[in-house]
C-alpha cells in the first residue's frame, strides 16, 4: 500500500526512498484517520453504534483471535512455509482450552491451548519441512484431522460432565481482566456527552480501561514481541533469509530446516492461543465450529498486511470491526459503512485516473456508484448479508491491492538440505 | 526389462498400501490413547457391509467422486479450488429452484436444471479464476472467501423462495415433479439397496475428463500449463486464459456435486442440504492422484469409512467422528509414502546404474533406466 508504483513499472529509487516510507508512528495516525471518519460517519447517519464502547470493546475480542491467527501465519511464512492449517490448531487449541481450563483452571486452559495448537504446527512442519508435503496439501490435511479429532475428543471428554456434551465443554472459568473504575465511569461521562469524536475517542479509552481481559493484553503484547524478534534480533534476520533464500541462508551456515521448523511450532502455539481466546474471552466454554474460519480470515489479514505486524492488525482491525458490525444490531451499522464504502471508491476511483489507471479508475468509481444507490435504495442489511462483510472486504481488498503486496520471495516452495551444492 | 517393470509395479501399489496402513496405525494409537477399544472399532469398520450399507456407500461414492474431479482438474493445473464446496451448494440451490418451478415438462426440465447447475457453479469458480489471472489473487484464498459468501448468499435466497414444509420448521425449496426425478437403480432387493441414478453422469464426466486431459490439444496445455509455466508460454499457451477455463471447467464439474441428492432422494434444497462434500472432494482428488480411476477408489474407500463408522456410537461406544481423523492422516500419509517410495525408486536406480557401470562387460546400461 504504501509504495506508490507508476504506471510504467520503473520505480524512482530516490522517490521510493522518500515517499515509500511511511513514518513509523503510522498506525497511530491510522488509528486516529480512522476514529475521525467513522465519527464523521456516525454524525452524518445516525447509526450511533459504530463507535459506541460496547462495540469497541467487542471489536477488541473480535480482532484478538483473527490477529493471533494472523502472527501465526506471519511466522511461519516469513520463514516460508504456508500455513493454511491454522484454522485446524485454532480448533485443537479451543479444546485444549475446554479441557485443561475446566479441569485445571483458566490459565493452564491457555497453557492447554498453546500445547495443542503447537502439536497441530508439530504435524505441520513434519510433514512439510521433513517430508517435503506440498504446505496447502498438509494444511489442508490438518484442517480436516483437526476438526475429527476435536469433535472425537470432545465426545469422549465432556459427554459425561454436567453442562457439557457432545459439542460443548462445560463453563470454564475466565483468566483475570482489568478495569481503572475513576476512569472508566469519568469516561463515560464524556461519551454519553456525544461530542463529535471527543466522545468517540473516549468511547475507546473506555472500552481499554474497562473490564480488558489479560489474555487480550498478552496478545497484543505478543505481536509487539513478535515484531521485535523477527525484525530486530539476529534469531529474526535469520528467520527471515530462510523464507527468503534459503539456498543463500544455507550456503552462510543458517540451519534451514531448523529455523522452519521452529517458525512453523511458533506458528501453531500462536494459533493454539487464539483458540483459547476464542474459548475463554469471546465466550465461557468449548463449542463445536466455534473457530468459524477465523484461521482463514487471519491469513487473509497477514496477507492484507504485506506480510508485516503492522498492517496485520491493521488488517484484523478491519476485519473484526466489520464482524462485530455484523453482530450488534448489524443491519444499521452496515448500511452506513455502504455508504463510507461509496466515498471512499469515489476518491480511491479518481485517483486511480489520475495515475493514469483509467479502466481500473473506471471500474473502482462504476463499483461506487452501485453501492451508493444500493446505500439510497434499502434502509437496512439483511442479517445474512452482515454477515458477509469481512469476506467481501476481503476479496475487494485483495483484487484492489494484491500487486502491491510483496510475500517472502521463497513462500511455500519446499527446500530439502544441501540444495545450496 | 521385465524385473524392472515389475519392481515399477510393486513400487506404484506399495505407496497406497503403506499409506493406508500408516493411517490405520496412527488412528490406532489415538484410540488406545484415549482409553478406546481399537480392535473393536476396526472390526466393526472393516465388517463386509450389508446390501443396504453396501448402496449407501456406493451412493455417497458417487457424490464424493465428483467432488474429487472437480478438485482434480484444477490440481492438474496446479489450481487448489478449495471452493467447491461453496461452488456445489449455490449450484444445487439453482437446479432445485429451476427443477422446482418446472418451466419445461418432464427431463427437459432436468437437463436444464443440470445445465443451470453447472453454469452457476463455474460462475461461482470463475470468480476465483478471474481475480487470480488479471489481479494475482491467490485462488486459496479466494475460494475460500467465497464459500462464506455462497453460505451466506444461499440462506438469504433460501428465506426469500422458501416455502415451510408442513409439521416441520425446516424451509426447503419446492419440491421437484415426479416427471423430472432421476429413477435409482436397484442393486438388490426393497427401496433401501437403491442407488443414484445419476451415478451414470458420474461415470460420463470421469470418462470425458479422462478423455479431454488425455487425449485432446487442450488437455494438453492445461497440463502443461501445470507442469511448467514458463514451457507452456514458450509454446504459446495464455497462461490466463488457461487459468480461468480451468477454474470455470472445476467450478462446471462442482455444480454436479450436490445433484445426486437433489434429484435422487431429497427433491428439495433445504436448510439441511449436505455440506461440507467440497473439502472431502480434496482429499479424494489427492488420494487418487488426479486420475479418474484413482479417484472412484479414493471416493469408495472415504464413503465405505463414513458408511461403517456410522454403528459404532451404538455398538462399541466410540464416536464416529475418528474416521474424520483416518480420512485426514490418509492425505499426508499418501503424499508422504509417494514420496518416500520415489526417493526410494530413484536411489535403487541410481545403484542399479553404479552397478551396471562397474561391470564394463554388461552391454546395456539403460535397462536399469526404464
């Protein structure tokens, strides 16, 4: 997204290096550019949930999962192994939460989690980075085990417990969560003043202030770490050439097959953890089909993301907003983001001409305008279209910005040792 | 020359029979783990079928198969359409709306349902295959959007022309007229060893993918398309082209997924229509090697594992969802006994050639080659 590519492929290196960069702090004025819009959104529909608390903090449970997800799938590519099976050790990590966290209480429930998301990723790197199995067919392959075995397990271990069954764990209890209660009512005071974006933006320090789960902390403390090793240790450096060139990081004494191996364990704790939030924050107990494709949508987000933490909670961002837009009276919400969706292929459109895109402008502002009149024609969105959206966004996003994204250069190819010669 | 063909043959149904074996191996140790009885299990799975069982396997196999063609003409283009599962309900849900309103008397009104079925399912894979040849789209992921999307779609068009069968809460399309269902063919005796009548169209569109991959300018490309890009442009081959013929001919074959059961026992797409055929279709389409004849063996094996494990609940108190574990380790172990026995064949080679040079009287070296 960020280096502006013209129109004839040859990219100015000086005005790469001046333009392409953007300031580090740019997720704060991400954050901020998109509090200001949706406030602005907000005030011009009517539609007053958007920026309430209550979806904020419901936002915060929806992204946790989806960037969890993400990082998994953000460690094990940059050291070049696709990893679509994360939404199988999402689901052997939701079991692992119901299992230990109600025989052994919430935190070895998280500890169960990771356990059993990392076995999933043990499965994985055995088969792709000992055997050499195609990654999407091994991923593939994980999915189904995945869903057997928990659906297996899960009949065997909760059918006899009282509140549990076939499909469901009994009621585990919750890790710790943190509330400043001067605060949060003091906040309060300010959001229920609906004032334009100084009440949006303390409906967000509410929602962060108020009854925020530990292990949402700890994820979000974990793609900071996650950024830090991968970019500015030498252990991450090394990682990263592997997923780059591992011939080159071979032929300089890396251990290829070590560092995907343990990138790919990485990877499934990670998806095990976002399993055991999904288990113990988003709800109280192990479900059958309680993971929902999130794996899936989390590797969409990493990829939205450029293969960077940083656009990956921008991606995650994005699709947990519009899921939880989906849930909370979702009809309303929705129809008013057709109509930030309307404005924003409208200037996205003109610029496009301006870059001398024409027939993709053309295309982008045509897009626009249906949804404009689609905003004008229908007052609310069908639930099972709300339901739709992060998949849409998805699919737009990556047709609108999939040649601007750049994956490790050696993603998904299978590496056996010695091929440095 | 002949003990080389037959080390080649020994070879080629060794790696199958190791895989199986690996998969039943491993699924024994999760349920001597788990504390389950793992010598019942197998005896009650790997009981001879009764006739009745012995048509619904054939009747799941014939559904499962084209699942596994649809996966397969994409995987020889090294296309994963891991779509079809969206692909074959928005498919089934067109044929039963057209069937159901019977514009056309009698099986006029079944082809075209067919066709319609067809037409929509390789516009639901189209998609897919035009955001990955004109905007670089990974079609693993894409599919995989637009099977939530097709979920979502599906039920909001279902609630729209649904009519509430009577004395139930399940809404359903209208129910197809006798004139347009397709008749079962009966292996046995009594309405209960009945199979698909459509199993016959199954057993076409596998001969004509053979016959279209094997044996036509076509087939060729797509192959080679998939084998090497940079071949198949040096020959003049649109790679986007291919790409999306490929995916629309998947998405075509996926449309016929659901059929079988629409036209064949439930006359109506319901809120409980089958789902998730598109995912084993994967496994199958893998499991036979992309060969038509492969996968009718792959589809037989995982509906005769779905069909037996059904008893086990009630008679060895194991839940049937461990089969679901066997079908899954079968696709990594297939691949990975492949695999192995490649590597193993091309190190025998590779000391059949030392030998073969070692001895400088022995006149033919490339015996040990074919």
């Amino acid at each position: 997204m960020s280096v502006p590519a013209t129109a004839t492929g040859v990219v100015d290196p000086v005005a790469t290096k001046t333009r392409g960069r953007l300031p580090r702090y740019w997720i704060v004025l991400a954050l901020l550019g998109a509090m200001l819009a949706l406030s602005l959104l907000r005030v011009v529909t009517g539609a007053d949930d958007l920026t309430s608390s209550g979806t904020i903090a419901a936002t915060l449970i929806a992204i946790v999962p989806i960037m969890l997800a993400g990082l998994g799938g953000l460690w094990s590519e940059r050291a070049g192994v696709v990893n679509i099976g994360l939404e199988g050790m999402m689901i052997l990590g939701t079991w692992g939460a119901g299992y230990f966290g109600y025989h052994h209480g919430p935190w070895a429930g998280v500890a169960g989690a990771v356990l059993m998301g990392m076995l999933g990723g043990l499965v994985h790197a055995v088969a792709t980075v000992l055997f050499g199995v195609d990654h999407i067919i091994s991923g593939v392959a994980i999915n189904i085990i995945a869903l057997g075995a928990v659906q297996y397990l899960a009949a065997l271990t909760f059918s006899d417990l009282e509140g549990g069954g076939q499909t469901q764990s009994p009621k585990i209890g919750d890790v710790q969560s943190l509330t400043i209660g001067p605060l949060s009512d003091g906040l309060k005071d300010v959001e229920d003043k609906d004032l334009f974006f100084v009440s949006d933006l303390a409906a967000l320090l509410r929602a962060l202030c108020t009854n925020l789960s530990s292990l949402v902390i700890l994820s979000f403390l974990l793609l900071i770490v996650t950024w830090f090793v991968l970019w500015r240790t030498s252990f991450g450096l090394r990682l990263r050439s592997v997923g780059e060139s591992p011939a080159a990081a071979e032929s300089l004494g890396v251990k290829v097959l070590r560092y995907k191996f343990s990138a790919v364990l990485v990877s499934g704790a990670l998806a095990g953890l976002a399993g055991a939030v999904l288990a113990m924050v988003a709800s109280s107990n192990y479900r059958d089909g309680q993971t929902g494709g999130r794996g899936y949508i989390g590797l969409a987000a990493m990829i939205f993301g450029n293969w960077r933490p940083g656009g990956l909670l921008a991606g995650s961002g994005l699709f947990g907003y519009t899921e939880t837009l989906g849930l909370r009276q979702g009809g309303t919400s929705v129809h008013a983001m057709l109509l930030a969706l309307a404005v924003l292929a409208l200037f996205l459109g003109i610029w496009q001409v301006r870059q001398g895109q024409r027939v993709t402008g053309a295309v982008i502002v045509g897009v626009g305008a249906l949804v404009a009149a689609l905003w004008f024609t229908i007052d609310t969105v069908p639930s099972d279209f709300t339901g739709m959206t992060p998949y849409i966004i998805t699919l737009l996003v990556l047709a609108f910005a999939s040649q601007r994204l750049r994956m490790p250069a050696a993603d998904g190819q299978i590496y056996r040792k010695g091929s440095a010669g | 020359m002949t003990r080389a063909r037959l080390i080649k043959l020994v070879l080629s149904l060794a790696a199958p029979v190791l895989a199986l074996v690996a998969a039943f191996a491993i699924t024994s140790l999760v349920l001597v783990v788990a504390g389950d009885p793992a010598g019942d299990v197998w005896s009650t799975i790997l009981s001879w079928p009764e006739e009745r069982n012995l048509a619904n396997i054939i009747k799941n196999a014939t559904v499962l198969y084209l699942s596994g063609l649809a996966v397969a003409v994409g995987f020889r283009m090294n296309l994963f359409n891991i779509g079809v599962d969206g692909q074959y309900r928005v498919a089934a849900f067109t044929a039963a709306v057209v069937a159901g309103e019977a514009w056309l008397p009698g099986y006029l009104n079944t082809a075209f349902a067919i066709v319609c079925a067809m037409a929509v399912g390789a516009m639901w894979a189209g998609i897919a295959g035009v955001l990955r040849a004109t905007r670089g789209v990974s079609e693993v992921i894409s599919t995989i959007m637009l099977n939530s999307i097709a979920t979502g779609l599906v039920a909001y068009l279902l609630r729209r022309v649904a009519e509430r069968e009577e004395g139930s809460n399940q809404i359903g399309t209208k129910e197809i007229p006798e004139g347009s269902r397709i008749p079962n063919i009966s292996i046995g005796e009594g309405p209960t060893s009945e199979i698909y009548g459509f199993i016959v169209i199954a057993i076409a569109a596998g001969f004509l993918f053979w016959f279209v991959l094997n044996k036509t300018r076509f087939g060729f490309d797509l192959r080679a398309t998939g084998q090497s890009t940079t071949a198949a442009v040096a020959s003049g081959i649109s790679v986007k082209k291919m790409t999306i013929v490929a995916m629309l001919i998947s998405g075509a074959v996926a449309g016929l997924v659901g059929l079988p059961i629409l036209f064949g026992s439930a006359y109506t797409y319901g809120s409980t229509f089958q789902s998730g055929l598109g995912f084993a279709g994967i496994a199958i389409a893998l499991l036979g090697r992309n060969h038509p004849i492969g996968i009718a063996v792959g589809a037989l094996l995982f509906a005769f594992l779905d069909e037996q494990s059904n008893p086990l609940q009630i008679l060895v108190g194991v839940s049937p969802d461990i089969v679901a574990i066997t079908q899954g380790v079968i696709v990594l172990t297939v691949v990975i006994s492949y695999e192995l026995i490649r590597r193993y064949a091309v190190r025998l080679e590779q000391r059949e050639v030392a030998r073969a040079l070692e001895r400088p009287t022995t006149p033919a070296p490339e015996e040990a080659k074919a």
